[in-house]
C-alpha cells in the first residue's frame, strides 16, 4: 500500500501552478515535472493563440535552428482542459522548456526562468525527503486562505482516495476511464449527481472539485470511498463489473447518511459554494 507522503505527492503531481497570475498546467512524469508548452507561451507573450504561435515557433526552430534532437525530448501527456476532459498535450521538462525559452522574446523570459528553476528544485527536494510535499501541500492551501482544520479533512481525504485507487489497482482495474466510472458511481450513489454535475453546480471548469468542497462534503466523501475500500476487500471483488457493485454499495453508505442528515437539518449537504478567490480593488472575495 502506499505511504500517506506518496498519496499527497500523486495529489500535488496533478495540480496547477501559478507564475503571474497566469495558471500553467504540469504533470510528473518520469519523475519529474512537465509543464504545458502552449501554457508556458501564453504566459510569456500573451498571446491570444498561442497554439498557432507554438506551431509556427517549432517550424522555424525546426528548418533554422535544428530543432530535430530536441523535438524528441517533447512529449504528448494528457492534460486536462478548460472542459474538464483530458487531451494529449505538447509538453517539456525545465532543461527542454529552458532551450525553447531561449527563442522567444519577451521580457518575462528572465523570471520566468528563475522561477522554472525553484520548481524543479522543489521536485529534487521532495525525492529526497517525502515528507517536504506534505508540507508544502498544507502551506499551499493556507496560503489559499482554507483553515486548518479543512486542510486536515482534505490531506485526510487524499490519503484515502489513494488506498481505494490503489485497491482496484490490485483487483484489476487498470485504466484512468474505469477509475473515472468507479468514482462517479461513488459520487452518484453519495450525492445523487456525478462529480462533472457537481462542478457545474460549483461553476467550476478545471479545478479540482475537492479543493471546493466544504468539511460536510468532504467527509462524506471519505465515507463512500473508505467504504468501496472496504466493500470491495470483505467481497473479494475483482475486475470492472464487480468494483463497479462494490462502489455503488459504497457511495450508498454514504448517501443513506447523507440524507439522514439532511432530514434532521432541512438543509442540503450539497451546496454551490466554492472556494475560488477573486481580486477586486485589492481585496480578495471568497
């Protein structure tokens, strides 16, 4: 089973970071940090199509500056998009970003260098001592404005998606649309919607739906995945279509509590709150 670290770290791998108020998507891969080219060209020129000014940069780097060799070192990972839905994306880790950079003229090219190189930085740290991503996870989300106490809940909550994910690991569930199936079985059984319904709900797009949920929300889903995480160890389920049983008796665990609650209250444990943080005359609104 994975360590409490290693889940916090699978967490971290998939989020977004911040140069300019500008987002710039990332993903680990081969244990270190790829970021979205077409990401990084935006934040640099502002442009407002980037992707064609990627495709005519790679084109004149190939024909007058022998791009070849350093083509290969890009990758095409699947990179969740404004609409929720992951596409193959042109990416490059810090050594490759830093030759591209080198073609592009813009006066953010400098800081953003400097900052490409803290990041990677971070990444060696991190290998090197495991318990740095938890911290640094915990002082991300503070610095977000989010109390402790959801911070707990929330790393908690990481810990135990990762023992379920892990779980159907074991039990023969192997790919990334199965684990989205399972998941939304969970979601649908424990709040009667589906987790791309939720972050309608929301007004969400790429966020992370659980970084917006608040603790009631964020404990009942603990309870329907650590209960799928049971379910599914007491009844020995493997494959697809047994996991997928098992999830919906797990999500309705948490649903049956969910709406025990909700008739004590009269109030819905779902809710349209989120925690996203806008800037209007220098004070942050939430």
């Amino acid at each position: 089973m994975a360590s409490h670290n290693e889940q916090v770290q699978k967490e971290l791998s998939h989020h977004l970071v911040v140069f300019n108020k500008k987002e710039i998507r990332r993903l680990l891969h081969k244990n270190e940090w790829w970021f979205s080219i077409i990401d990084v060209i935006e934040v640099l020129t502002d442009s407002q199509r980037p992707r064609k000014y990627w495709a005519d940069l790679k084109k004149k780097l190939i024909e007058n500056e022998g791009f070849g060799e350093l083509s290969e070192k890009i990758g095409q990972l699947k990179l969740e998009s404004s609409d929720g839905k992951k596409y193959e994306t042109d990416c490059a880790n810090t050594e490759t970003l830093f030759r591209i950079i080198q073609s592009i003229p813009s006066p953010k090219a400098e800081p953003f260098k400097r900052w490409l190189a803290k990041v990677g930085y971070e990444r060696i740290q991190e290998i090197e001592d495991p318990e740095l991503a938890s911290k640094r996870m915990r002082a991300l989300y503070r610095a977000k404005g989010y109390p402790d106490s959801w911070i707990e809940r929330r790393v908690r909550g990481i810990a135990i998606r990762g023992e379920l994910t892990d779980e159907w690991q074991k039990r023969n569930v192997g790919s990334d649309k199965e684990y989205a199936i399972l998941t939304a079985e969970i979601s649908k059984a424990t709040f009667g919607i589906t987790p791309s319904e939720y972050k309608n709900i929301k007004g969400l797009k790429r966020e992370n739906l659980r970084d917006h949920m608040n603790d009631l929300e964020l404990i009942f889903t603990m309870l329907g995945e650590a209960s799928t995480t049971e379910i599914a160890r007491g009844k020995d389920a493997q494959g697809f279509g047994q996991n997928k049983i098992a999830a919906r008796e797990g999500g309705h665990i948490a649903g049956d509590a969910r709406k025990a609650l909700e008739t004590k209250t009269g109030k819905s444990v779902v809710t349209d709150e989120n925690f996203l943080v806008f800037e209007e005359n220098g004070k942050k609104l939430k």
